[in-house]
C-alpha cells in the first residue's frame, strides 16, 4: 500500500512539473507572436490607386492583388522593396510577382564570384582578369575534338557561355512566430538567352552556414519561350544532401529562344547570430557531356566535381538581422 502511495506522489509531482514547464513555456511562445503582431505599419501612397504597408523594421507587407497591377506599379514596389533598377530589369514577370508575393526587403550583400573550367582531364582552369582567351582557346580545342567523336558528344556547336548570365538575393522576411529565428528568402536565377552551345543536365546549388535551416523549397522550375511565344516549363529534379544543402538538376533544351530558372528557398537563422555575418554560396554547373556534376556542399562552400565542363560560384555575405 506504502508503494502505491508513493508511487501516486511521484505521477503527481511529475504532472506538476509538466504543468509548470508548460505554463512558463506559452508566454514565450506568445511573446514572440505578440513581437510581429506588435509591429506597426506605415502606409506609402504609390499612386492614386495603389497603397502598399511598410513594417517599422523596414519590410514591405506581401502584396496581395499584385497579378492586377500594371508592370509600372510593380517596378515602383520592388524599389521600395530596395531591389535596385539593374535588379529590376533583369527580372522575367514571375519572378517580379514571386518577390511582391513574399514581401520583405533585399538585403545589402558583399559577394566573390568564381569561374571554373574543367577539363576533360579533370583539371580546374580558373578565369581571371588575365587569362580569358587562353581558357577560351583551350575550350574550343577540347569541343572540336570531342565534336569530332560522336560517341562522345551529340549535338554541340560553337561553345560559350556568353549567353548565360546568374546572379542571386538575399531577401529579409523578418522573425519566425516564435521570435526565435529570423527569416529569409535565398532566390537564384539563371538565364540562357539563346541556343546552349551544348546541352545536357545543369546542375543548380545552395549552400548555408551550419547554423542556418532551409525551411522549404518554394520554387525550382525551368522555363522556356520560344521565338514563337510558346512558353513550357517543368519542375526541377530536387536532391537535399543535408538541412543546409541544395541540388537542382536542370533539363537544358538544345533549342533557341530564352531558357531561364529559379532556385527560392526559406532559410531560418537563429537570432542568437544577430550582427554576425552571414554566408549563403550559389553555383551552377554545365557539363560538356552527358555526365552529372556533383559538388561536396559544406557549410556555405561549393567545390564542383572533375566532370568535363563550366562552373560557376557566387559566395554572399551580409550582416544577419539587418
């Protein structure tokens, strides 16, 4: 009887712990709620018919009706959103609304971008301010050669990656419910503006600091427009090697016209990290064969594979929670 009275102390005791525990645990929870709740919004007249709400910590409220606004109003938003002119007018119109769909602002970032060819022995060439031609002189020797065994390659013409052009945002959503994690938006984009001198599977990467989360993968898809105007697209083949880590494989079309994509991603940062810098690495690769490149994805590091082909690399840098 001794021990069942006993053993009824130690069910209540623990029931009361859990109780406390659960009862010091929701006003912290609320208090993060309460934190974003809290802010308050400032209204900015953009015309006689468009009002758009900026949060006192700088972010621009999600536009709702924003597939009724013209193309001018649009633009005017993703100023405000500190998207500067050049952003804007490389911008294709999904992504324009993507970035007026999710709201924030584009943080101020510092970035060292890396150009790396391969050779078909597996050897890196990095492109510098001096070396171009040289680069360029090796490539279309090893493409004539390969073009000569159609073994090797199928269909491939004059080799440059002149029409392909890359660049990634930062884009701040502010904290997480809880308070906890600030929130933001990690967008790259690429775009092929012609026929691929050869094509095959490119590869698109992210890549984040240990500390970081990706939280979801909110759009990798691949487009094309054909000189006609016929547009097709399809979803990317998404591969995650780790909670901070990204791989999209990309059916580059053989075709003209315009081919581009998007890698948009919700990457989580604890606050404890505020005023530190961050780091955030996108890259991209394009074989000259019908070999996959893979890269070994560390902590905000890309370092691509010896497949034969062109490799690209953008590190960021800014300040978290600013």
């Amino acid at each position: 009887m001794k021990k069942v009275v006993l053993l009824m102390r130690k069910i209540s005791l623990f029931v009361l712990s859990m109780a406390l525990l659960v009862g010091f645990a929701l006003p912290a929870m609320a208090a993060g709620n309460d934190q974003q709740k809290d802010l308050k919004k400032n209204e900015i007249k953009m015309d006689k018919e468009l009002s758009i709400y900026q949060f006192d910590d700088g972010r621009i409220e999600k536009v709702k009706d924003y597939s009724k606004l013209s193309d001018q109003q649009k633009n005017k938003i993703l100023l405000e959103m500190k998207f500067t002119q050049e952003d804007i007018a490389g911008m294709s119109s999904i992504l324009k609304d993507q970035f007026l769909s999710i709201g924030g602002y584009k943080v101020d970032t510092s970035v060292k971008k890396t150009k790396i060819y391969t050779d078909k022995d597996g050897t890196n060439h990095e492109f510098t301010s001096n070396n171009g031609s040289e680069i360029n002189t090796l490539i279309n020797s090893e493409t004539k050669q390969a073009q000569a065994n159609s073994s090797e390659i199928s269909t491939m013409s004059s080799v440059t990656d002149g029409i392909f052009s890359a660049n990634s945002w930062v884009v701040f959503q502010g904290l997480t419910s809880n308070g906890a994690e600030y929130e933001y938006r990690m967008v790259t984009r690429y775009v092929w503006n012609g026929r691929p001198g050869v094509a095959f599977t490119d590869t698109i990467a992210h890549s984040y600091q240990s500390h970081s989360t990706r939280y979801q993968t909110n759009m990798s898809r691949h487009t094309w427009a054909s000189p006609s105007n016929i547009i097709s697209n399809y979803q990317m083949s998404m591969s995650y090697p780790s909670a901070y880590a990204t791989f999209g494989d990309i059916d580059l079309l053989y075709v003209d016209g315009l081919q581009e994509g998007y890698l948009n991603e919700s990457v989580r940062i604890p606050t404890r990290h505020y005023g530190e810098t961050g780091a955030f690495a996108a890259g991209y690769a394009h074989p000259y064969s019908s070999s996959l490149v893979r890269a070994a994805l560390a902590s905000a590091s890309i370092s691509w594979d010896s497949t034969w082909g062109m490799k690209h690399n953008w590190l960021y840098y800014w300040t978290i929670g600013q």
